[in-house]
C-alpha cells in the first residue's frame, strides 16, 4: 500500500516505522522543522525494548510531494485536525481511505466534512511513544493493540485488508464491530492518566506510586462509564480499574503521557477531546462529571500560564 501519516510525532513515527520495514511505501508529514529535517538526512532512529535501530521512511512537509495515497492514517493533534486535513487534498484521490488514529472522540465528524463520510474509517491503538529528540523515538510495539472499524460497524474488505496491512508489520490489529465503544474504551484509558499527569508533571512510574492520584483517576473513569452507558454505548471496559490497569500495562515507569509531553513543549493539549468530551456529554445526558471538570480547569489553567509566559518573553 501507499500509506502516508498525517501528524508524524512519536506516535506517527512509529507506526510509519513499523510499516516501512514491512515493505510498504510509507510516508510521514509533518510541519517544517528538524524532526523532519533529520530524518531525511539520516533516516529514523527507533528504540524499543532497549535496541536501537535505524529505519529508512520518507518525510517531508509537503502533500504535493506524497500526492493521493490508499491510506490516510490522521495522528494530529485533535486541536489541529480540521486545519491539517484542510491542508492535505493533495492525499485524498478517488480511492484514499482516511483513517484517525488520534486520542479522544469527534475526529471522525471533522474528517467526514472534508473528505466525505463513505472514506472516512475509525481507529483507536494503545501502541504508545516518546519523541526523545528530532529524528529519535523511543516507541512500546509488542503487547499493544490497536482496532480499526466501519463508522457503521460493517466489517469491509477495506478496513479487513488494512487490518491484514498492520498485522504483517508486526501491529496487533483487530476488526471492530462496535468502533465507537472501542473509542470510548481508549477514551477510558486516556481520562485515567493523561490530564493528571499533565498537572503534576508526573511520569508513570511516579504516577502509578501515589494512592491518591490513583483514587482521583478511578474517580474520572467512573465519570466517563456513567456518560457512556447514558449515551447507550457498550464498553469492554466496564470498572475503572480496568482502564487504570491497562493505561500502563507495557510500558515503562519512565513513561509520559502525549499530554504532559504537550506541555513541556509549551504546547496547548488534547483536554478538549478527552475529558472536555465527557464534560460535555455528560451535560447533555444529564450525568454530573465533577472530577472530569476539574482536571480540565486545571488543564485550561496551566495552558493560560504558558501562554501568558510566552506572551511576555515575547515583549522583552
């Protein structure tokens, strides 16, 4: 296949690696800049498991140079979905499928606007990875799955054979039937970790040794299961303490989340989409989510921190 990654961070890197080395024609997009740059040069250096590789991709900055590819894998950020797919006609022809990969839920609606419904498919993966510098990434493969479906649940030839594309590059890949609960399951995950270790600027290892902390997750997650049940949508995750489990099963105590590692990049983050959305269903199915609220207060507010700091360094 032709297969080009849309927002190639740690997560894309990865699944371009993987797919690369399988013989595919893979490409990563990204914005200018040195991750790009690098990589070019001197290929993608992948760690795993404590061994280092080099991996041969193509990259650029530019759709025009990819042109229309047969998979469209969206790993954006969520804030930037509808600019970057905006951006990258020059991927989509008659026969492209665009696929978001992306934490969170609403993708599928913004993809669907630009592209059309009927080449739009859904993802959610718990394959995991950490940019460690431009060109460098330090990714958790093996354990990991990730399930891929029709926004309507039918199991297609497309999205089967794209399953059958991602398990020969060593991506445990499963056709779902029910793809909006399996988002709400990676939902689940992400509300567990991401948004407290945003504000504590916590790793895993950390993160996992404080009883606290792990109360206040148990506590969102529980949130987010009363929304889904109330929005009518059936979970394989069905106690808190599954997600909390599962959020770190595989990977290491020196793990951060994508969004503290937003943050320390004085980025703006994913809250919006992950516990922002349970915020917002639940006010509309009547389902009270004060501990969600709270964290994306928090969230908001370092946000604003940053970029009040970064508004007066600006000034001098």
């Amino acid at each position: 296949m032709k297969i080009c990654i849309l927002g190639s961070g740690a997560l894309g890197s990865t699944f371009g690696a993987a797919l690369s080395e399988a013989g595919h024609e893979t490409w990563l997009l990204n914005r200018a800049g040195a991750h790009i740059d690098t990589i070019r040069q001197s290929g993608l250096t992948v760690i795993e498991e404590d061994v280092e590789r080099s991996v041969r991709i193509n990259a650029t900055s530019r759709a025009e140079e990819v042109g229309p590819v047969d998979l469209l894998i969206v790993l954006v950020k969520s804030f930037a979905t509808a600019r970057a797919i905006a951006d990258a006609g020059a991927l989509v022809g008659p026969q492209t499928v665009v696929m978001s990969l992306q934490n969170g839920l609403g993708h599928e609606d913004l993809l669907a606007e630009a592209v059309g419904r009927d080449k739009v498919i859904a993802g959610k993966t718990y394959v995991g990875g950490v940019l460690l510098a431009p060109g460098r990434i330090r990714c958790g493969v093996d354990g990991k799955q990730t399930f891929i479906g029709e926004l309507d649940g039918q199991v297609s030839a497309r999205v089967s054979h794209i399953a059958e594309v991602f398990r020969g590059a060593g991506l445990d890949t499963t056709v779902s039937e029910n793809i909006l609960g399996t988002m709400w399951d990676k939902l689940l995950v992400n509300v567990s970790t991401g948004a407290l270790t945003g504000i504590t600027m916590l790793t895993y290892g950390q993160l996992y040794s404080e009883p606290l902390l792990r109360e206040t997750a148990l506590a969102a997650v529980a949130e987010a299961i009363a929304v889904a049940k109330a929005a009518g949508v059936t979970l394989s995750l069905t106690e808190p303490e599954q997600a909390w489990n599962l959020a770190s099963a595989g990977l290491p105590a020196s793990f951060k989340t994508s969004m503290l590692q937003s943050l320390e990049k004085g980025s703006i983050t994913e809250i919006d989409f992950i516990n922002g959305a349970v915020v917002r269903l639940g006010q509309r199915h009547g389902i009270a989510t004060p501990v969600n609220a709270t964290l994306v207060a928090c969230i908001k507010g370092i946000e604003r921190a940053m970029a009040d700091q970064q508004q007066e360094e600006t000034k001098r």
